[in-house]
C-alpha cells in the first residue's frame, strides 16, 4: 500500500497451534490485500514482553494479557473463520497505513 510494514502478533495459550493457524491465515490474507506484515505467532507469557501495532487473538486470551502495548487489539470469536478475521484486520491495517 504505501510501503511501510506493519507488526502483527498472533497470541494463543502456548504458542504453537491457533497463534500458528492464525499467522498463516493473515499472512495469506494480507498477501492478498497486498498488505505488507511482519507477523509473529506467540504464547501469552511471551506475548507480554512484545511491541506491536496488531495483536490478533480471542477474549479469553487477551483477559490474560491485557496491558499489551498494542495500537489495535482484535478479538476472534471463531479463530478459524478466515471471513472474521478479513471483516476485522484489513480495516485495521488500513487505519494504521494512513496515519
């Protein structure tokens, strides 16, 4: 879009299976919008230490990390619906991009 990159972290409890599904499937998304990402996939202990501009993840995941330093928070309620993960995070980068 204009060239900058955009910080996205995927967060689930341990680190390995949805935060993982999660950053392919933004990835894939993001290629296709022609976004430019550097995504990261993390478990919630970790993800607390982290910077970033997106954090994707559930209610029940971010009520454990609430605190985050994050410009956008957005919540999953289906964290495989790849239709609600469009809905919320292209707009989101968008926002992002024209600051």
């Amino acid at each position: 879009m204009n060239g900058r990159q955009i910080s996205i972290l995927t967060i689930c409890a341990v680190g390995v299976g949805s935060s993982l599904m999660l950053k392919a499937n933004a990835r894939e998304l993001l290629d296709r919008h022609k976004i430019s990402a550097k995504i990261t996939n993390s478990d919630m202990t970790t993800a607390k230490a982290n910077e970033t501009d997106i954090v994707i993840t559930t209610p029940d995941i971010y009520s454990s990390i609430k605190g985050i330093k994050a410009k956008k928070i957005i919540l999953l309620d289906n964290m495989v619906s790849k239709k609600e993960l469009e809905e919320k995070l292209v707009p989101a980068c968008k926002e992002l991009l024209e600051k």
